[in-house]
C-alpha cells in the first residue's frame, strides 16, 4: 500500500475517534443513530487531481439553499477547472464569510448522490493562495452534518456544481435507508407538516337575544413565526 493510501487510512480512523466521542460531533450532539463507523469508497489515486483556480475578478455574493429551505450567504470565488479519466470538468468555489480564513469550501453532487453517496451533495476543502493551483482530492470529500441529524442546517450545491459523472471516492451515505434522493426531497422532510384541509370559513354570527351580545366565531389557530427555520447555523 502506498504512503499516501496509508495517511488517508490514518485520517479516517482519527475522524472515526471524533465522531464517536468528541463533544462538536453531530452524533453525541442530536444524532439519533447509535456511531457505527462512517464508510467510504476504497481510496483511488485516480481521483486525486490537479486543478486551476479561475478566480472571477471580484468574489460575488451568492446564496446556497439549505435543507431548512433557507438560505446560506456565501462569497463565489471562482470556479476550479480540473480532469477526472479525460473528462473536462468545472465546480464552483465559495467563501463562507469571516472566521474562517483562507479556507474555502466546494459543495458538488455526482453520479453516485441519491445511491452510493449522501443525495443532497458532498463536500470537500481548500487553502486559498496566491498561485491557484491545487490538488483536488476526491478521496477526501466528506459529509455535510446535515447528513447525520436534523439538528443541523447545510448548504446544498448549487446546480452548476452537479458532475456529470459518478465520484466513487470519499464518504459514503452514513444510512441508506434514510437517504434522500436529491436537494429538494432533504427540504421537504424538513418542511412543517401543512394542514390537510384548509380551515373552514367563519359562519356569520347567530342573531342575539335581546340585551346579549352575539358570540364570535372562532378563528382557526395560526401557523407559528418562524416554523421550518434554521435551529442550528451551518457546520461542515
């Protein structure tokens, strides 16, 4: 096994020790899954690539929607122009603002999401610097937390940054059987329940005896402020 298959084999085993125990990890926090383990595609150095950064000549704001059906204020960057067996390919990068430095994230779906990988997208990590050139490593590309417990809100990929072909490499779906198909089917699980039928028009007021008011008729309850919003900010 090579030196680099070994690292990623390490860097898995450390990412198992967090999750099961550390006090930040989704599953010790509100996961209703007991930790088994995460899964991944075998290790592929054909998934570790060489990619240019085509910075835009000033980041633009942009929004990513979230599993809450809201919204996450990012900064795009540019776009990461790189190969994978012959194919050309482009994802979108994105700063998420103060606090987090140079680093930025790309958030991408793939032949695999909804199946083999988390439905809603994957992402993966970057050190920004000046000449622009990266490795894009594929083996590398986690789960958002959103993927193991309600409790938190991701940002999906947007549609430019759906690849055309299946990234057998990185994180696995964490449950199968809990897995939603695409972006979309993660925020309607989420959304509220809605009333079956819409409330029933107010009757018009019986007459009144004389010297007695007439009753009211009763208002149908109203949907609470602020249901579907976001209980968690974005961790990734």
């Amino acid at each position: 096994m090579s030196e680099y298959l070994n690292e990623l084999g390490t860097e898995r085993a450390m990412k198992d020790q967090f999750m099961s125990r550390h006090a930040e990890s989704p599953f010790v926090q509100g996961s209703v899954y007991a930790f088994r383990g995460l899964k991944y595609f075998p290790g592929d150095e054909a998934f570790r690539v060489p990619a240019k950064l085509e910075r835009l000549p000033e980041p633009k704001e942009a929004f990513l929607r979230t599993n809450r059906d809201g919204q996450a204020a990012m900064r795009w960057v540019g776009e990461l122009v790189f190969s994978i067996r012959g194919r050309k390919l482009r994802l979108r990068v994105y700063h998420a603002g103060e606090g987090v430095g140079t680093s930025v994230f790309v958030p991408f779906r793939d032949g695999t999401s909804g199946r083999e990988s988390y439905g809603p997208g994957r992402y993966l990590t970057l050190e920004l610097h000046e000449a622009d050139e990266y490795e894009l490593d594929f083996n590398r590309a986690f789960n958002p937390y959103c993927a193991y417990t309600d409790a938190y809100e991701c940002g999906f990929p947007p549609a430019e940054n759906d690849l055309p072909v299946p990234i057998r490499a990185g994180e696995k779906v964490w449950s199968t059987e809990q897995n939603p198909r695409t972006p979309s089917s993660a925020v309607i699980a989420l959304l509220p329940p809605r009333a079956d039928k819409p409330a029933a028009p107010a009757k018009a007021p019986s007459k009144a005896k004389k010297g007695k008011p007439a009753p009211r008729a009763k208002r149908a309850t109203p949907r609470p402020k602020g249901a579907g919003k976001p209980r968690r900010p974005t961790r990734r």
